[in-house]
C-alpha cells in the first residue's frame, strides 16, 4: 500500500532557508569535536555542521566532562547537536540543554553501530524499538516547545553545577550567560537503513508519523557497521517515500568528494548528502579539492591552526587526541611521513610547532576563535 503522510505541518526551521544541494558535516564520534567543527568551517564552510554524539544519560552525571562535546563557536553557524540514549525523559531534560546553549537545531542519533551503544538499547538499535523510538523523539519535541515556552533548566530542577556550567559556556562563546531568544528549533534524526538487514521503507514512514524537519539516512546496515558499498538505492527509495512529507532527507556513506557528492544527490533525489571521512584532514573537501591539491604549506599551517585551538580551550590535556588529525593532514609531500611519524609522538602545541618547524610569529599569537 503507498505510504499516505499525514496532513500536518512540520517545522523546518532553518532548514528551509538553506540553498540546496545541502553539503553537511556528518557527525562522527571521536572526531567532529570542537577544534575540528571551528577549522572545517573556517577553512571549508559546510551548509551545516553537527557535533559527535553526546549521552544524554550521562550529561547529568558528569556535565563538566560531558558538556565539552557541546562547546562550539559561532563561526559553525548553523550548528546542531546530536544526542544519543535510550530514556525518553532524559532526552526531554537534554534537549532544553541543546537549546539554552543556543543551537540552532537538535538530532537523535539512531544510526551509531558501535556495540558498547546498542546494547543498551541506543543508536541503531533503536530501529528494532520502534516504540521506544517514537517515545524519545516526542520527549525531544515536547522538550523544545516547553524551553521555548519558557521552562528553565532550574524549574526542571537541574543539578546547579550543570546549571552553571551551561552559564559559563554560554558566557565564553558570546560574553553573556543567558544570551538565547526563546524559539522553536527544529529536531531531525540521523539513521540507518536497517538493524540486520533493509527496512528503511518501512523505518522512514514511522519516523514520518512525528514530522521531523529532517532525517539523514547511511547507506548500510548496522551489522555492515562501516564495511561494503553504501546502498545508495536504498537511501533514493526512502527520499521518494519522504519526498510525499514536507521533511528533508540527506544521503550519507562513501563520498570522497564534493562532485560524488552532487552526483549521489542527482542519482538518489536527496536533498543534501553528509560528508564524514574524507573530510579528516581535508576540510577544503567542501570547496570541492582533493588533498593532493593543498601545498605543504598550507596543510601544514592548518594542523598548526588545529593543535593551538584545541590548546587554547584544554591546554596540553589530551593532546594526543589530535593524533588522527594530524596524520590525515601531513600527507601528500615528500617529507610528509617523517613529520607524520614525529608529530604523533609529541606531547603539546610547543614540540609540534618546533617539529613541524615553523617560523615567523607564534601561531599562539595570530589565532582568534570566533
């Protein structure tokens, strides 16, 4: 029986502003942190950027660790958070996080294979709980038009150190603890096409019954995780079932480039795609360059860039973490393997410039976040 969308308005908020073809920064866990969102959109410029999925379960545990995954700047702009769970009232709690913080958009992560995820019920394990799936995203959508209703974080009785933590970020991004206008955001839900095997069709047209502004699609099934072709086919028959519905639909898996890009969205009838890997190292990815196309120079300048702002926020604590980065932008010179095999090896910004042998001005000196 052809799929009959239910008469009723959803609410796309910026979304609907944005030019198609929409070109995104795909979410990805262990990446997309903030001094990786402020260099691809300094450099790149995505549509749209998502930060790496946060718990909502454990921002109420541990909000000053957990919260680092939500600092952002307003160069990212439009910037949503992604969150992931599996208890609806924590995401209700949550999403009046995400919108204090000023975010221009939420997104539920019910795509994430990782095993330690879906055995609690989380990611694409929720598309086998479809109950439970439409219970957390009316939590998310309830929780949006309280906040902007104007409940606050201390009527819902929040801890006041995750209060005052909010205020601070808040603070540090604009100068003012408390700068958000109450609004409607709109809320999206990132996903796959299938637990164990294709149901996207079917998945789609009950994610369509709460009238998200947008649902992303990824190519394979949970237990392909990240191997084989992305199913292409799959995400354009989904496009077409939620063409029939006011609501966006982008495409994700195996773009290496700008121009596969615009062909996946010729091909599948998608309104934007999501670009995740290939975008390590290359945030140019978006101005439609390979990597081989960036000089030393300039690749090397840019990790620089990287490493000082994620110094500026975090000082030499985890510093390490900039390894991947680091690897994937000192590529493609003929030198390029001996700085990779002495960049990883170093333990804060100061031994990388020095490796990296840079000259002139301290980088620490010439960059400002916006």
């Amino acid at each position: 029986m052809p799929y009959k969308p239910r008469m009723v308005q959803t609410f796309l908020g910026f979304w609907e502003r944005l030019s198609k073809p929409i070109m995104a920064l795909s979410p990805m866990d262990g990446v997309t942190d903030f001094a990786y969102r402020y260099i691809t959109a300094l450099h790149g410029k995505p549509d749209v950027v998502f930060t790496e999925f946060t718990t909502v379960e454990g921002l109420f545990h541990a909000p000053e660790r957990i919260l680092q995954d939500f600092e952002y700047s307003e160069i990212e702009r439009p910037i949503v958070a992604q969150i992931y769970g599996a208890t609806p009232d924590d995401f209700y709690k949550a999403t009046h996080v995400v919108c204090e913080l000023g975010f221009d958009g939420v997104d539920i992560n019910m795509g994430c294979p990782s095993k330690a995820v879906v055995k609690r019920n989380c990611g694409a394990k929720l598309i086998t709980v479809p109950d439970l799936a439409l219970e957390i995203i009316r939590a998310v959508r309830q929780g949006i038009q309280d906040w902007a209703g104007g409940q606050t974080l201390e009527k819902l009785a929040l801890s006041q150190n995750l209060c005052e933590v909010v205020g601070r970020m808040n603070l540090k991004r604009t100068g003012i603890a408390n700068p958000v206008l109450k609004k409607i955001i709109p809320w999206s839900v990132k996903t796959r096409i299938g637990y164990d095997s294709v149901v996207i069709e079917n998945w789609v047209e009950t994610l369509l019954t709460e009238q998200p502004a947008l649902i992303s699609i990824h190519g394979r099934t949970l237990k392909q995780m990240y191997s084989g072709a992305a199913d292409w086919d799959a995400i354009a028959r989904a496009a077409k079932i939620i063409h029939q519905t006011p609501t966006l639909v982008m495409g994700n898996g195996d773009l290496q480039t700008l121009e596969e890009g615009r062909r996946a969205i010729e091909n599948s009838g998608v309104d934007g795609v999501l670009i995740g890997r290939s975008a390590i190292g290359n945030p140019w990815v978006f101005k439609n360059k390979m990597p081989f196309d960036i000089g030393r120079e300039v690749r090397i300048k840019t990790a620089l860039e990287h490493a000082i702002y994620f110094k500026q926020s975090r000082g030499d604590k985890g510093f390490r973490h900039l390894n991947k980065h680091l690897i994937a932008y000192l590529r493609h010179f003929s030198d390029a393997s001996l700085l990779r095999a002495a960049a990883v090896r170093v333990k804060n910004f100061e031994e990388l410039q020095h490796i990296l042998s840079c000259t002139g001005p301290s980088y620490e000196n010439k960059i400002t976040p916006s």
